[in-house]
C-alpha cells in the first residue's frame, strides 16, 4: 500500500531496489494507493483474490491451503465451471 510518501523520486527509487531484492528471492508484489484502499476496499479485495486465483492456475494449490478450504467449504473459488485446481507439494 502506497501512501503519498511513495511519489517522491528518492522514495521511489529505494521503493524500486528493495522490491527488486526481495522478488530475487521469490515474493510477489501487487502494489495499490493508500486512498484506493481506503475507499474501495472491496475493489482491492477482488483484485487480490483475482491475483491468487490466477497465480493458483498457473502453479497449483498446496496440499495445506487446499485442505483449509475444503474444511471451510470454501475448495472453489466461487466461480462456476472453474477447472480442478492442481496441488503442489510442500
């Protein structure tokens, strides 16, 4: 979440390297406005359940989180038709 503090050059340029270093070792980054958060919480909500889905199709689900979900009865992502979602080991 990126406040105000984020549009200064010096800021985004440690902004830059720091992200840089840590996706070297595998963390993803999905960046949003302070005020966006704020104001459209449900709108960020969806993009951040819409990342994992994809991110999920791509790469599987672990063994853990598919197990969670299906505990919670929550094993689908609420979409209909969606294909079976692949598990990955831990």
């Amino acid at each position: 979440m990126d406040g105000i503090t984020h549009l200064d050059e010096k800021v985004i340029l440690k902004d830059e390297i720091r992200q840089d270093e840590l996706q070297k070792l595998g963390v993803n980054f999905l960046r949003f406005d302070a005020l966006l958060v704020v104001n459209k919480v449900e709108a960020i909500v969806k993009e951040i359940e819409n990342w994992i889905l994809e991110y999920e199709e791509k790469n599987g689900v672990s063994k853990y989180v598919l197990e969670k979900r299906i505990k919670t009865g929550n094993s689908k992502s609420g979409k209909k038709n969606d294909p079976p979602l692949r598990m990955f080991p831990l």
